[in-house]
C-alpha cells in the first residue's frame, strides 16, 4: 500500500518488479494519470480515491505485507497519530512499514540561499523544536503564471524524535532509522542530512 501516491510512479514501478500494488490518494487527477501510467507500462496497480484518514474498508486492515510513504508526506498532518495508526490497520502481522522523507535538520533547521552549488549559503536560522503551523504556497505553484490563483496550505514540520516516538505509539517496533546525504551530484550540500529512511514491523 502506497500511501498519499500522487501520480503512481513508485507504485508503477514497484510493479513493473512484481509487487501488487494499492494506491491511496484523494486527488482525481492523480488517479487518471497513475492509470495511464500503468496501461502504458503494461502493469496493473489499484487506485483507492479516497482521503487516507476516511478509509472505512475494513477489508482492507490487515492485508498488506508493506506500507509506506515517502518524501513530503509527513508535513501535511497536523496530528500524526492518526496517520500512523492507519499504516498499523493496513498491515498484516509482520508487515513492514516504511516511511522515507526530507530530514527535519534540512526542513526545520537550515535555509539554503543561492541558485548554483558555488554561490549556495546555508544559514541555520530555524527552530528545530516550533510546533507551529506555517503556511506555504501549494507544491505546484510552481508552475502557475502570476495571474493564477496562488492557492496556500498549512504545514506541521516535524522533528525527527517526534516521528519514530510517532511509530512507536502506533504499536509498530521500529527496526531502523537511517539518515541519508545528499543523493544528487550536488557536492555542495555533502555532511547534511537531506532525507531519512525508517522502518517498522507489525509483530502482533
């Protein structure tokens, strides 16, 4: 189960290796796209429209080896009880779940300034401890013209010893917890955590 999928490219992916995969997403034009993605690589994938925290399909607990979620998921709770509890529901006894996101030291802690490698300053000017909501344009603003709706969300960036005692309180046993570098060729940013890996195990 791939949690918040989006367009279905891990999960096409992760077909194309032989998994079967479900996908839980809200977003319409998610769904089309990670469908048409899959028929054109000739691999099946189940879409589950739906807003993960309203799954009312108890066919659905306890039916999957993995669950996992990765990178920009976690902000977008305010509350992450909920979120892990359902990742507990979803799995099967010795299921794992995995979750890999931006590393809090990069999200909370440290703002980078500058378009190239060479001219780059990072700065530590956050507060690794803020609980606070912040409020930022949406992910595809990005490609909007100016004259377009500059549409915002709130944001909850968590640290990284909320996250696992998050896994934790779910009932799941964290197994690892590994904090990953730079993975581009971007040398620059080398000896700062920029993502993290955790996994966990459903043993009863």
């Amino acid at each position: 189960m791939n949690l918040m999928g989006s367009n279905g490219i891990k999960a096409v992916a992760l077909a194309l290796l032989g998994a079967e995969v479900t996908v839980v997403d809200f977003s319409e034009e998610n769904k089309r796209y990670a469908l048409e993605l899959a028929k054109e690589a000739e691999v099946k994938i189940e879409y589950l429209l739906s807003d993960l925290l309203k799954l009312t399909d108890e066919k659905l607990w306890g039916s999957f080896d993995i669950v996992f979620a990765e990178m920009g998921i976690l902000h977008y709770f305010s509350d992450l009880k909920p979120f892990m509890s359902m990742a507990y529901k979803l799995l099967k006894k010795d299921g794992v779940f995995v979750i890999r996101d931006f590393h809090p030291v990069s999200t909370k802690l440290i703002s980078s300034r500058g378009s190239t490698a060479k001219i780059r300053k990072h700065k530590v000017d956050g507060d690794y401890f803020d609980k606070s909501l912040k409020e930022k344009l949406v992910s595809y603003s990005k490609y909007l013209n100016n004259q377009e709706q500059q549409d915002k969300v709130l944001l909850r960036l968590w640290n990284l010893g909320e996250i696992v005692t998050g896994i934790a309180d779910s009932g799941l046993v964290i197994q690892g917890l590994e904090e990953e570098p730079n993975l581009s060729s971007d040398t620059f940013d080398k000896g700062i955590p920029k993502t993290f890996v955790i996994t966990a195990k459903k043993i009863r």
